[in-house]
C-alpha cells in the first residue's frame, strides 16, 4: 500500500524529517505519536506532495506507483485522503458540487443525480450531521467537530484506499468521537482499507486498535510496536518525560 523509504523533508533549511521510514499494508491501522515538532504533522502533508516542503532525499512510493514528485490532485485520484487538523472553508462551493464533479473526473462517467444524493443523505445519518450540509459551502460556518464529520462525507462519497488522519479528535466531544471512529471501523470494514493517524488521545486509540503504533523522535521513527505501545506511553509519557495534554513533553 505505502512505502516511506528514507525520507528527508525540510523547511528554509531546517531539517524536519530525517531518513523516515514506515511501511503500511492493505487494511492496516497504524498510529504516529511523539512530542510537538517531531514531524508527524510534516509527513502527512508530504505525503501529499505540500510544495511548502522540500524533500532532499528518499521516496514515497504508494500502490506500487512513485508518488515523490506527483501533483497532488493525482495522488487523490490514486486513492489517497487527508483530514487536516483545521479544514479549510470554501465558501460558493457546496459539498455536494464538489463530490459530483470529483467522482466524474475520477470515473469519467456521469454522475446520477438520484442515486448520488440518496447516498448523500445515507451518509449524513451515519455521521448525525443535517443532511443540509449537502448543499452547503464546504466547512462554510461549521464548528470544529462538524468540518471533521463533514470530511468524513467526502471519504464515504469520494471511497479512498488510504486514508491520513492529522489529530481528527482535535475539536470532537465524545458523543462526535465515538461517531467519527465508528464511521472510520465501519468504512475500514467495508472497503478494507488503510489507516494513518495522528494522535495522542487515547480513547480514540482505544476506539481504533491499531495494528502498529510508531513513536516519531527527531524527524524519524525511534520505536515501533503494537496498540499496547500507544497505552504504556500515554500514561508513562516519551523518553525521560511525561505527556501533558497537548502533546509536549515536561521533564518532572
């Protein structure tokens, strides 16, 4: 599915990733944590091809296809997905012109009105948003939580194979948690797919049980393991260190 091999990312000449490297399988989940600034964050926009980062060294290679240098509306069509901490509004583009006009670039063919809106409002019942939210302007005047459940329409709509999800808990209560994470374990189900994200917020861990948990440490992976990883260091903190609620480290 996706190949991280050596990469080394920067930003004005400062280093923010160094020889990464991570390998994720079909239908697998897997968990990046560590301290504010280790590079979580940077590496879900490269993998998006971010043109705010210059990649030194290394490749990104995703379904067998080098993806490195491609355009980043190339790289969705492939079947890639990102949640941002803080999607952006558009506003006079509602979410249901954009999901048209993506599926048929994707598939080439017409869209039908019908069956595309009934799969709509299906989708705005599983997530407990209004199905008005169809004909808004994307994230247009909508809380924290309700841009997150909105980009999790696009996903159902849009049926991504790998999906990055950069601290998605960020905004949610728990009611709005538990519905993102069982939406996420139900598509997961249905189309087998995989899973990036970035945490540190451990119902969301426990709510997902991921397959392999990496701790990220100056730019690279410094431990990889399984869910009982993501457990011991939320509550014994990273290395010589505790872990506050934002995610930084206080020596103690």
């Amino acid at each position: 599915m996706l190949k991280v091999n050596n990469l080394s990312v920067s930003v004005n000449d400062k280093i923010l990733l160094s020889d990464f490297n991570i390998d994720i399988n079909d239908g697998e989940i897997h968990v990046l944590m560590g301290p504010n600034g280790a590079g979580k964050s940077t590496l879900c926009k490269v993998l998006f091809n971010n043109p705010d980062y210059t990649i030194n060294s290394g490749n990104i290679i995703f379904n067998n296809v080098d993806i490195t240098n491609m355009d980043p509306s190339e790289i969705s069509k492939l079947g890639m997905y990102i949640v941002n901490q803080s999607p952006i509004s558009i506003e006079g583009v509602s979410n249901a012109e954009m999901l048209r006009i993506a599926l048929e670039e994707r598939t080439g063919e017409k869209v039908g009105i019908f069956k595309f809106n009934k799969e709509l409002e299906d989708v705005c019942t599983k997530l407990n948003i209004p199905k008005d939210f169809i004909f808004r302007g994307i994230n247009e005047g909508m809380s924290g939580g309700e841009r997150k459940k909105n980009e999790l329409l696009h996903m159902w709509i849009l049926k991504p194979s790998f999906i990055i999800l950069d601290e998605i808990d960020s905004g949610l209560d728990v009611d709005a948690l538990k519905i993102v994470a069982n939406n996420l374990i139900e598509y997961k189900k249905e189309y087998n797919c995989s899973i990036l994200i970035v945490t540190h917020h451990e119902k969301l861990i426990e709510l997902m049980h991921p397959d392999y948990v990496h701790i990220v440490k100056n730019g690279k992976v410094s431990k990889t393991g399984d869910y009982n990883l993501a457990i011991n260091t939320l509550k014994e903190g990273f290395i010589n260190g505790t872990l506050d609620m934002t995610g930084s480290i206080s020596n103690e």
